[in-house]
C-alpha cells in the first residue's frame, strides 16, 4: 500500500479557532512546528481587501495566532504585486492594518520586495532562468502557503503552489517567467521551503479571477503538511478536474508533487462539502 497524506477539511461558520485547532490535532502540527521559523504566505494580491480574491484577515490571525502559541518564530507578508499594473504592498498592508495584528501577537510583517534579495537560478529545457527571492526564506524552516479556492484566467485555478508567485520578489520578474510557469512553481516551493498549507475558504471566486470575478460564500477550511492534497481536494470542491482545468497542476502531479485522491486520509467525508 503507498503512502497516505493526511488532509483536514472542517466548517467554519463558528469562527476559525475551534477549526484550526481541530486541524491543528488532526495533522498533528504541534509535534511538526512547536518552536520553529515559519514564513506565512498569504494571497494579498490586490490594493484593496476583496473578498474571494484575498486572504481574509481572520483567518490570517487565527493562524497566526495558533503558530505564536507553539512558541514559533512568525514571519508573514507578501512581495509587491500587480503584474503588468504593479501596485506596493506596503499600501496593502496599510489598509488591511497588518502593522497592527503583527504588533499584536508578535509576528514580523514584511514586504518581500524590500528585504536583502538573493538570486536563485534553474535550467530547464537547456535554458537557464533566475529570479530573486528575499534572503529571509533561507532562514525560515517552513513556508505555510494560506490561499484561496479562486479561478484564474490565465492559469486555470489559483491555489496553494500559484500563492507563492508572490515569493518572487519583483513582478517583472514574474512576467518574465510566464513561459516556465510550471517548472517555476517548483523551484519557488523549494526556495520556500513550501510545507504547511492552510486553505481559507472562506470565500471562493468564480467566473473570471484572480482578481474580477464573482464572490461565492464557502465557510470551510482545508489543510495539510502535502500542498498538493489541498490542490486536489480544492479543485473538486470547485467542481473542476485539476489535472485537466490546470496545466500546472497536471505538471506538477507528473512530477510527483500532487498526490491522487485515493491518496489522501481524511478527517471526515468531504464531497458534503
């Protein structure tokens, strides 16, 4: 019998807590994180909060929250973004008040574009491709991806590998890639250290993301140590064949990073879902 990845999904109409907690005892996270560095990775890719297109603030704080109470060391943020309309994150985080639940629980915020930079280059198909990333990953034990279930036009869907996009520190750099996407998402999740994914599905978006679709009202939460579980599982919960609907998930799985559904040990049923 192969190996089975262990993946919680959980309603959160009565708040994040008792749900993150919940997880945190199916995955076990405590034994895998209490005291460590981690980098919290969340989807901020617009200058003002929408919901379905971003991370919600509450679930941002709840894991936070939870890290801090196992003693880790909590770095969190995103690089600017806007790709061919590139805005600052610092304003993001301004209006979103970020500075503040940092302040609050400790945690470090940072904007990914303005921290020491280090180089970071791939080949692939004979060709050689770099991108910057800040230096502070190389210091982290653990990226925990937090996105959410959205459409994408270009990409097909936006989920827990697409999130890290935004560790590339610089969006022209971003474009440049576009040609190796794929290839590109590997490399990035291994820079990062990519483990821990915490899908907030408090809001998917429909129709035409990343940024213009349409909001649709979810209230779950999924979450494993195997980013790819969470690809799989969101994708049908979007009622969309990942491997068909996403060329980068199809390449991914290919190259051994997202496992089958009969792969995955769940907390309970979720086609309810």
């Amino acid at each position: 019998m192969g190996t089975t990845h262990r993946i919680y999904i959980g309603s959160i109409q009565h708040g994040f807590d008792p749900t993150l907690q919940d997880a945190s005892l199916w995955l076990d996270i405590p034994a895998r994180l209490r005291g460590h560095r981690v980098f919290i990775k969340a989807n901020l890719t617009y200058p003002t909060f929408r919901p379905g297109v971003m991370t919600t603030p509450e679930a941002l704080e709840a894991v936070i929250k939870l890290l801090k109470d196992l003693g880790c060391d909590v770095t969190f943020g995103e690089a600017d973004s806007g790709g061919y309309n590139p805005f600052s994150m610092d304003k993001v985080f301004e209006q979103m008040r970020l500075a503040n639940l940092g302040r609050k629980y400790g945690a470090k915020l940072v904007n990914l574009s303005r921290e020491s930079q280090r180089e970071h280059a791939f080949e692939h198909q004979g060709h050689r491709y770099t991108f910057s990333y800040a230096a502070l990953l190389d210091n982290v034990d653990m990226t925990i991806s937090m996105p959410v279930p959205k459409i994408h036009m270009n990409t097909g869907l936006s989920l827990a590998f697409k999130n890290l996009w935004g560790c590339i520190s610089f969006p022209r750099e971003r474009l440049r890639l576009h040609p190796v996407f794929s290839r590109t998402l590997i490399e990035v999740s291994t820079v990062c250290k990519l483990g821990l994914t915490i899908m907030d599905g408090t809001w998917g978006l429909n129709r035409s993301g990343p940024m213009a679709g349409d909001p649709v009202r979810l209230d779950w939460l999924l979450a494993s140590f195997n980013p790819g579980a969470v690809c799989n599982t969101a994708a049908r919960l979007m009622q969309l064949d990942p491997f068909r609907d996403s060329t980068h998930l199809a390449f991914l799985r290919d190259h051994g990073w997202v496992p089958q559904m009969e792969e995955l040990e769940f907390n309970t049923d979720w086609k309810p879902f």
